[in-house]
C-alpha cells in the first residue's frame, strides 16, 4: 500500500507537476514570471534549496564546542562558575584576585578572561579571590 502511493507520486504526479512548472528558457526569463508562477516554483526551489545544503554541509566549518580544553573537569561542575574565597592574614593589599583560566593577559592577575573561555568551552572555571580579614 505505502509503496504503491510512493510509486504513483514518483511516475504520475511528479512528472505532470514538473510539466506545468513554469520554467523559463533563459534567466532574464525568471524575472519576467509573475508571483503565481513564483508560488507554483517555490517548492521545487525548496527542495533544490535542501538537497544543496546537505550537499554542501559536511564541507562547512563547525562551531566546535571543545571539551578537550576544558580546564576544571570535575571540581563543582553542578555551579555554573567555580570562585573560591581565602581569607590570609598577611595581604598587602584587602583582596587580591588570581586567574586560573591561564588566559589572563595581566596573568597571575585575573581580568576575566575566563568568562570568553567558559563561553567558547562550556567550562566554569572563575578565579582565585583572596581576601584579607579587615579587623
């Protein structure tokens, strides 16, 4: 049954479909058809459409999510970034923030940086704040 629909589609009604198709015999025609023509080429215009870009798409650059360059691979991967906080004594200055992305261009010095890296990655790595107790 199902392949019997599939036949007549393909010998009966493709072909008379393909017939009445306005096609123009040179391309200044195409400009010449009026938006009815355009309507009756639209879905053959699609399909050539489709069938093009799954032609052509094994061959177009991927966006790569790289998980191979994650930095933090099993420390709080629940939080959507990891900062922790030391308290030391004997800071020179009240809080001192450290990069661990290793993408700082002020590195050890944190400029966040790694908010792109964790963008490009998937990753959640944050800084290193160090805070000295104000008494």
């Amino acid at each position: 049954m199902v392949l019997e629909s599939i036949t007549m589609i393909i010998k009966k009604q493709l072909p008379a479909y393909l017939k009445r198709l306005p096609l123009p015999e040179s391309i200044t025609g195409f400009a010449k058809l009026t938006v009815s023509e355009w309507l009756h080429l639209l879905p053959l215009l699609g399909v050539l459409a489709l069938l093009g870009y799954l032609t052509i798409r094994p061959f177009l650059p991927k966006k790569k999510l790289q998980k191979d360059s994650l930095i933090n691979l099993k420390i709080q991967k629940e939080n959507p970034k990891v900062v922790n906080e030391i308290d030391i004594e004997d800071l020179k200055s009240t809080n001192a923030c450290y990069c661990r992305c290793w993408r700082s261009k002020t590195f050890p010095v944190c400029d966040k940086s790694h908010i792109k890296h964790n963008e490009l990655t998937g990753d959640n790595v944050g800084p290193l704040i160090l805070k000295k107790k104000v008494s």
